[in-house]
C-alpha cells in the first residue's frame, strides 16, 4: 500500500541576502559552496536543495546543530518564510500556490506552530491563552471555553484555567503553548525546539507527555531539534542538516547503525544502542542448507523481530549458538549471531565489520 504523504517538500532552497535569486542562479550554473556563496554575493544560504515527505500521522525529526537550518527549513511549510526556489505541498494543496487570504485560512485551520519561545500574552489566563486559535476563528466565548478546558486537561494542567503565565513555571507555559496548539485541531504540527530550553528532568516529562498525547491525536509532526537523544526518543524518522543541507534521513537505527558519513557519525558516537536497535536490524538470512536450517527451527531460541539488543544480550548470555528471529505471527524470518551483537554495540553494521 502507497503511504499517505501529508506534508511533500521537493528542491527547496532558501537564500538570504538582497543578491538572493542572482546568487541561487550561480549556485546553479557553477556549484558553489555556501562559503563561496557569502564571499560573492553577500548572501546567506540558509537551507539548499531539501526534499522529503512526511507520512500522515508521522513526527518526523529534524536535527542538527545551531546554524544548520533546521528552524528555517521548517518556517517554509507554512510559508513564514518564502523559498528562493522549489516546490511545498500539504495533503493535495500546493502552498506555494496560496494567495495570502487561501494563506491566512491555511495557517488558521491547518497548521499549528510550537515555539522555544512560550509566546504567551501575560494579560490573558490560560483558558484565554489556549483559546486564542479559536476567537481568531470567531468561535463563541462558550465553545472557546468549552474546547480550552478540555485541550488543558489533555496536558494535565486542569485547576489552573484562571491563572496568568507568571505564575506558571517554564514546564507548565510550555505545556499551555502545546494546548493552544493543539485547540487548533490543525493536521500539521510544527514544532520548533519546543522543550530545549527547560531544564533536563522537565523536558523528559514534556517529551514523554508529548508522545502519549501524540498516540491519541495522531497528528501529523515535524519536531525541530538539536538533541540527538530526543530526536531518538520522539521522531519516527530523523533528517540530519548541516550547512542548509539534508544530509541523511531515516530511522533512529538505521542512522545509528550505519552513519551516513562522518558528521553523521560523530553525533551518534556517544549513544547507547542497547534500547534503539532491533532484531530485524540484525538478523542475517536463514541457511539455505536444509538440515541446517531444520536443526535451527528445532534448537534455536526464539526471539521477536522487535525485540531490542539489551533483550538479544541477555537471551544470548543464556543459549549458545544463534538466535532465530520470528515476526509477528511466529513465522521464522531471520537469525543472529552472537558476533551481530557485539559489532551492533561497537556501532558497525556487518558489512564494514567484514571490509575491516
């Protein structure tokens, strides 16, 4: 079955700079790089040539350092900003294509935006706070309410309605920007940095709330971060920038397992693999060899597909030989070695272990 894409961006560039098309022309004709580029023209390449898609339902991650684009790139799908060149669609819309009245109504109905920044007006209650989307659409102060209360007991802030933002704290402000996104009831969440200026222990709470709530709404997400550690835990799929540029897209495990260059590489370096990788990862073919493979359904110990490699370890530390990977319906799909293991823990997929 063809995935249902909800958000598809094809050749977007973003160049600032007065120079901006004249400089984008050059980068064109003569492939200059982003250095280059700053010298010649004065202009500033902010995000070059990305393209992805990103399935309905999805929280799709874009990480990289500060300067990498990421928040720019994400600016786009709501047209905050307005690409030098290439292509944005939302379901069948074409943004690109919106005048600025199909614009408002876009961002009004479609798309919610969560910032670092709380943006909360200091002389409105949360309940007022959390309700905003909705007066901007003319809802009536009942509805509003109605609405606001039942998104603020969704992020667990029920009994603080008629409280103004200074007597929340970091934690619980962001908690009410998540909730008037949400009262949108947007198909697109845009998530920029939300949580990355909260301390460590409250981030890991807003994060673990954040995903519960998305099991529920199942809204479609594109999270911007810079935390690799939170890029794992959230995002379904994970997109690395550098310089403006895409430079690897896909799942936590496979960007763990198998870098796509050394950037890539030096990021994951530090994380642990023993909860993010898989069975299926892993596993290798079953023998060809018929009395082989027999001997292996026969004596083997079973192990699911999903099962993570703490699990592998600890069924391994207790049977010797491989272990036999099954899917879901018990169907045998795969085995895995114990050697498998040990280079899934050094961080090298199996064929640059066996090119070493």
């Amino acid at each position: 079955m063809a995935p249902d894409i909800a958000i598809s961006i094809d050749g977007v560039w973003k160049i600032f700079g007065s120079r901006a098309q004249e400089a984008f022309e050059a980068i064109r004709r003569e492939g200059l790089s982003k250095k280059a580029v700053a010298e010649r023209f004065g202009c500033v390449v902010g995000v070059a040539d990305a393209s992805f898609e990103v399935e309905r339902g999805e929280i799709f991650c874009v990480m990289g350092l500060s300067g990498s684009g990421k928040s720019t790139l994400v600016r786009h799908v709501n047209r905050l900003l307005e690409p030098t060149a290439g292509r944005i669609k939302v379901g069948d819309a074409d943004v690109m294509a919106m005048d600025e009245a199909a614009l408002r109504e876009f961002r009004n109905h479609q798309v919610a935006m969560v910032f670092q920044s709380f943006g909360l007006l200091p002389h409105r209650t949360v309940r007022d706070n959390v309700a905003i989307p909705l007066e901007i659409r003319g809802a009536s102060k009942a509805e509003r309410w109605r609405e606001a209360d039942r998104v603020i007991a969704m992020v667990e802030l029920t009994g603080w309605e008629d409280r103004y933002a200074h007597e929340l704290s970091g934690g619980m402000q962001q908690r009410v920007g998540l909730a008037r996104a949400i009262a949108a009831n947007p198909l697109i969440l845009l998530m920029d940095e939300p949580f990355s200026a909260l301390d460590p222990l409250i981030r890991r709470q807003l994060q673990d709330q954040f995903m519960a709530l998305s099991k529920v709404m199942k809204k479609t997400t594109i999270f911007i971060t810079h935390d690799l550690d939170e890029a794992i835990r959230i995002g379904h799929r994970i997109a690395i920038m550098k310089d403006g540029r895409i430079v690897q897209i896909g799942r936590p495990e496979q960007i763990v397992l198998n870098p796509a260059d050394e950037y890539v590489a030096e990021f994951v370096a530090g994380i642990s693999r023993l909860k993010l990788v898989r069975a299926a990862s892993l596993m290798r073919p079953l023998p060809s060899n018929a009395e082989s493979a027999a001997a292996l359904l026969a004596h083997a110990p079973r192990v699911m597909a999903e099962q993570d490699l703490s699990t592998l370890i600890d069924v391994s530390i207790e049977h010797d030989g491989p272990l036999l990977v099954t899917s879901a319906d018990g169907t045998p799909s795969g085995l895995v070695e114990r050697v498998d293991l040990l280079r899934a823990l050094q961080g090298r997929p199996r064929a640059e272990a066996a090119a070493a």
